[in-house]
C-alpha cells in the first residue's frame, strides 16, 4: 500500500510517499481502506518531534471496512496516513449515507476534543454564551458548530480577514484582542490558542464561567490577571487526552448525518501533496479540516 511515511523529525518536507507493507489486523482490530484522512494539529507535533521511525502519521479516517464493505469513520487510530490501516473495533463507527466521506473524516479528533471539552468538562448548555477563540482552527470550527447545536450564544474570534467565514457559521465574530472579548460575560471559554488570548479568555468569564484548553497552538505559557479569575471564583480546565466514547461518537455522527453538524472543509489535497498541507496549517491560511486523499 502507499502511505506518507516520517523518517525523521522535521518540517513538512521529511513527509515522503512510499510504498509499504500492508498491516496486518491482530485480534479485536479490522482492516479500513482509507478514502479520506482528517489532518490533526496532534499530526504536526509529532512530524516535528518524534523519536520514533519509520512513523506514519494520522488518528482519523473514513472509509469502507475490507471484511463486510460498511462506510466507517477511524478515530484513535495511528496510522491513517495510508491506503490502509488496522483499527481497534471499538475505534470503528457506521456512518449513514447521508454523511460525506471528507466530512465524515472531520469529525474525529476536532468534535470529540470540542465535545469532551465544553459539554462533559465545561458543562455548556441552553442559553449559555460561548466564548470560541481560534474559529478558524479545526477544533474552534467544531466548538462553533457543537455551540449553536446546543443552543448557546456563541461569538468567536478570528483574524479579521477571516471574519466573514465566523460570521457564516452563525457565530458573532470578533477580532483576536477586541475589547469587547473581555466584557461577554461568557458561560464557558474554549480556548485552543494559548498565550495569545489566554488573558482574554480569563477576563471574558461570567461568574463561576470555565476556561476549557486542549492545549495551545501558540505558545503555551500564558500570563492573565489572578484577580479576575478569583473575583468571578471561576476555573480553568485543562481537558487532556479525549477518550474515544462510543456513545459520543455515535451522538456526533448522528447529528451530522442530519445536518444538524456541518464540518467545514477548507480543503481536500492529495497525498503527495502532504507537505503542502502542513504548511497551509502551520501558517494559518485554513479555515476548518484540511482532508488528504489517497
């Protein structure tokens, strides 16, 4: 099978198509041939750091099962950088047919990070406001999306040419460092940026409102006023690995079978052009999922 492999710790360009062998289920696993590859941010740092070759990168996927032909969305799973990859079964998910394959891909590690993040460790629900910094992030999209689902007020930052694509959304969309950001009075905070907005995010909360952060695609050491996170007796929470639940994922799919959850794609690349992906991230010029194509 063909795969875009990692020899080495780099940038973009140490992504190379080869051909490799083809892997091999082991018990509780099956066999996805992959149709569509959702690009992580998670990707990129371990194409810059990993210790480990030959790597093949990759946690999401949609395709079709070798054994029975079903349309599947791959989450969890190492690897989806290729023709072919072996997942867990309990990492394995039906999608409708209503669900395209490139969105299906999408949904993975963004929604499920988004998710876990707001609902299950922010408690965001009816009524609230929302607070997104970093919309056009993969994981900002889906909190966007995830947001007005659930029936929160949801505003999100940008940069400015990007406020169009927020406002399309159906999210009121603000500029990174808007003064106005420190005075929503926000329910939760997703904050996927780091040092950055950090400060902002803090001084957006309600009373008892959450920072929720997966992590920073900024730098991650951040300063803010103590002050106003002790007068509100709000909290920040850092939500670590997201677990692969079922009952999660299935709710995802469902939803967006429905179209009641639209992810957006920025775009879809083939994978020799791998590298020009990782570059378009890096630099900021997408908005969405950015989807490889076997």
């Amino acid at each position: 099978m063909r795969a875009v492999v990692v020899h080495e710790a780099g940038g973009p360009e140490v992504l190379k198509l080869e051909e490799v062998p083809d892997p091999r289920p082991g018990e509780g696993e099956v066999l996805v041939r992959v149709e569509a590859v959702g690009i992580n941010h998670v990707d990129l740092t371990r194409r810059a750091s990993a210790d480990t070759f030959p790597l093949i990168l990759g946690y999401d996927a949609a395709g079709r099962r070798e054994d029975s032909g079903e349309r599947v969305l791959v989450t969890g799973t190492p690897g989806t950088y290729a023709e072919l990859v072996a997942a867990k079964e309990e990492n394995v998910f039906a999608i409708p047919d209503s669900l395209d394959t490139a969105a299906a891909a999408a949904i993975g590690v963004p929604y499920r990070t988004s998710w876990w993040s707001l609902v299950e460790n922010g408690g965001l629900k009816e009524g609230d406001t929302l607070l997104v910094q970093g919309a056009s992030t993969a994981t900002g999209q889906a909190s966007v999306d995830i947001g007005l689902s659930l029936g929160a007020k949801v505003y999100a930052t940008s940069r400015a040419e990007k406020l169009d694509k927020v406002r399309a959304l159906g999210a009121e969309a603000l500029e990174y460092g808007d003064p106005k950001v420190r005075e929503l009075g926000a329910n939760v905070v997703f904050d996927p940026i780091g040092a950055d907005t950090f400060s902002d995010s803090v001084d957006a909360l309600a009373p008892q409102g959450t920072v929720v952060t997966p992590g920073a695609v900024s730098s991650p050491m951040v300063s803010f006023n103590l002050w106003s996170l002790m007068g509100k007796r709000a909290r920040i929470q850092g939500v670590g690995s997201t677990p692969t639940i079922r009952e999660t994922m299935e709710r995802l799919i469902s939803l967006a079978g429905e179209g009641k959850l639209k992810p957006v794609i920025d775009r879809e690349l083939p994978f020799q052009q791998a590298a020009d992906a990782h570059r378009a991230i890096e630099a900021r010029e997408t908005f969405g999922k950015v989807i490889l194509r076997p």
